[in-house]
C-alpha cells in the first residue's frame, strides 16, 4: 500500500468517526434539529394520536403499507446492483 493511500484511508475514516460522533451529540443535545429526532418525534405524536382515537385498523394498515414499501426498495436495490 502506498504511503498516500494509507493516508488518505485515515482521513477518510477519521472524517467518518468526527461525523458520527458530531451526529451522536447533535441527536443528544438538541434532536428537534435532526432529521432522525424529527423522525422519532412524528412517530411518537402518531402513535399517540392512533391509540387515543382506537383506530386500530388505520395503524394495521400502515404499519403493512410500511412493511411492503420496505420489500419493495430491497428488492429494487438488489436488482439494480445486480444489473
């Protein structure tokens, strides 16, 4: 391995570990600002919502449609890495 290469590896995993480290504490600190704590907030006032109004058919079902969506992009993405 070339000495450039060996350098370049180490940034570019020092870079990977500074930016996970920065989103550990940004989702810590301040989550509003995130899109995963947004994400985890509209799920929870969703949640809510269903169990306080019992529509429990309503959650079934998109809790399937989230589930076939998931199917659905898996087997594109393998298709496309395949092709």
């Amino acid at each position: 391995m070339n000495v450039i290469e060996l350098i370049l590896v180490t940034v570019s995993f020092a870079l990977l570990g500074f930016y996970h480290a920065l989103l550990w504490y940004r989702i810590r600190r301040t989550p509003e600002r995130t899109s995963i704590g947004a994400n985890q907030t509209a799920r929870r006032l969703w949640v809510e919502m269903i169990v306080d109004e019992k529509q429990d058919l309503l959650a079934v079902h998109n809790l399937r449609n989230w589930a076939t969506a998931a199917s659905l992009l898996t087997t594109s993405s393998i298709l496309i890495g395949l092709g």
